[in-house]
C-alpha cells in the first residue's frame, strides 16, 4: 500500500516535470512572444523573462526587436540622363508590432530585401547622375519613404536607409575626369585674368603719378638698371630716353622722314678718319762671320 503510493507521488512528480518543462519558456530582453493556441493568435504579447504556456497545445514564437542591418546587394540601372550605373545600399529596420510581422508576411526579412531592391532600382531610373554623385541625403530620404510605405502593414518600421557606393563605367570616369580638368584650368584662366586686370589698374595709377612728377621716372629707370646689373654683371644696360619716343609718337611721318635723311646726310659729310700707318717690318742684315772668314783667307794666300 505504502510502496502504492510512494510510486504514485513519484509519477506525479516526474509528470509534474515533464510538463513545467515542457511548458516553461524563456524570453530575452530584447525579444517578444507571440503565442499561438491550436493555431489561433492569443492575445497579448509576452515581455521577457520566464513564461509559461500549455504544452502540446500551446506554440511560443520569439521576434527579434533589435534593429536590423541589412546590406542591399548593387542594382544596375540607367539614370534619367541615361548613365549606366551600379549601385548599392545599406538599410536599418525594426520589428515594432511582433504579432504583425508573424501574421502579416511569411518571411518580413525576405520582404524587406526584395522591397530595398526594387525600390533602389526605381530610385535610380528617376534621378541624373549629379544627384547620385552629390546629392545623396534627398535619394536617401525619398528611398526610405518607398521602402517604409508597404513595411508598415508588416509591423516593421524603416529606421534609416544609405547609399554606400555608386559605380560608374571607365569611359564615364575618363569624361569626368576631363570634364574637372578643364573646369579647374577654366577657373585657373579667370584667376590669372583677374590678377592681370588689377595689375594693369595699379600700373595706371603709377603711370598717373608718375606723368605728374617726371623725375619718379627717371628714379625707377635707375632702379631698373640697379636691379639689372646686380642679376648678371656681364650685361650691358643702355636707357633710351623716353623723350625721344614721346618726339617720335608727336612727330608727323614725314617729319620723322625728314629727321632720317637730315641724320643720314649728317653721317655721311662727317670726315672719314685718316688710316693707320702701316707698319714696315726692318731689313734683315746679312751674317757678318762668313765676309770676316774670306779676308782672312786672302790674307794668307797673299803671305804664301
């Protein structure tokens, strides 16, 4: 009888158990249950800790809360001024309703994918080139405008969506690589130009007060000969008179004609300068031994 009942006590405690076992669940911080009862939703949504539910009756299913990072694989497609390009993206997603995203779609990681992918082709077809290139925030917003507007019957909100690279053709790259140099030596023009334009004000403003006192000029030709002379020694330096220009510029053509003829015909009656005396080179004298070797040898011819 008592051996009976010990084993009884036993049966209800391993039964006991294998149902708390069975029943028991655990879930995390950052998830939620849904429990479904022969297949109909329950309502309310379990928090997490330790929970308990019917066994063979009763199915606990956990959704992820957590923000999801989920990279957009690169999308080919031409732009509205009908550039090819490829281009990817990264998207930032939460589950806000666990029971929506259980009900709602079978696979709302799958769907949002596929959604990221379309909506990134659409977003290309509609925009230029520059946009892609510079104006990213505007894509970026009008993107997860797309993406979140069929999302929210899922029970999943689109935190945030960004478009990492936008690849471009190598002939596209050589066009714009041009397109910049060309825009760069564009500006370097204007700069040059604008410098040479207040270069040329200041010289007129030095010209100004350089016509009301004469001798400033004279002063800046020596300084320009000073400066000359100390680059290179060798050189030789010879001012012309301004004055001399100013005559020529007043002067009429034919009295700068007349002034020629006058200065040809001056060179011409000057007296030509008397040649050097050339110069004679002295006689050479005859060798005096050989005459003082004959007198001698007469001398002894007329002693024999």
């Amino acid at each position: 009888m008592v051996e009976g009942l010990v084993i009884a006590v036993i049966a209800v405690i391993v039964v006991g158990a294998i149902f708390a076992m069975a029943s028991a669940r655990v879930v995390k911080q950052y998830e939620r249950g849904v429990v479904f009862r022969l297949g109909r939703l329950r309502e309310g949504i379990r928090g997490p800790g330790f929970q308990l539910i019917t066994p063979f009756v009763d199915r606990l299913s956990k959704v992820n809360m957590q923000i999801v990072t989920m990279p957009v694989p690169a999308q080919d497609g031409i732009t509205r001024d009908n550039v090819t390009v490829r281009v990817d993206a990264v998207i930032y997603f939460k589950v806000v309703d666990a029971a929506d995203a259980l009900i709602r779609v079978e696979d709302y990681r799958f769907a949002v994918s596929q959604m990221a992918q379309t909506s990134l082709r659409s977003i290309i077809g509609k925009s230029d080139l520059d946009d892609l290139l510079s104006n990213r925030e505007k894509l970026n917003q009008g993107l997860e405008l797309m993406i979140d507007s069929p999302s929210i019957g899922w029970g999943v909100q689109i935190d945030r969506v960004e478009i990492k690279d936008v690849s471009l053709p190598e002939t596209m790259k050589r066009s714009m690589a041009r397109q910049a140099e060309a825009d760069r030596e564009r500006r370097a023009r204007v700069i040059n130009a604008d410098a040479e334009l207040q270069a040329s004000k200041k010289l007129a403003e030095a010209a100004g007060q350089m016509s009301d006192q004469p001798a400033a000029l004279q002063l800046r030709l020596l300084q320009t000969v000073v400066a000359v002379a100390a680059e290179k020694n060798s050189t030789l330096v010879l001012p012309f008179p301004v004055e001399l220009l100013r005559f020529l510029e007043r002067a009429t053509p034919a009295e700068t004609a007349q002034a020629v003829d006058a200065a040809s015909k001056a060179l011409r009656s000057a007296p030509a300068p008397e040649p050097a005396p050339e110069k004679r080179e002295p006689e050479k004298q005859a060798p005096v031994k050989p005459l003082v070797e004959k007198e001698q040898q007469g001398r002894e011819t007329t002693t024999v």
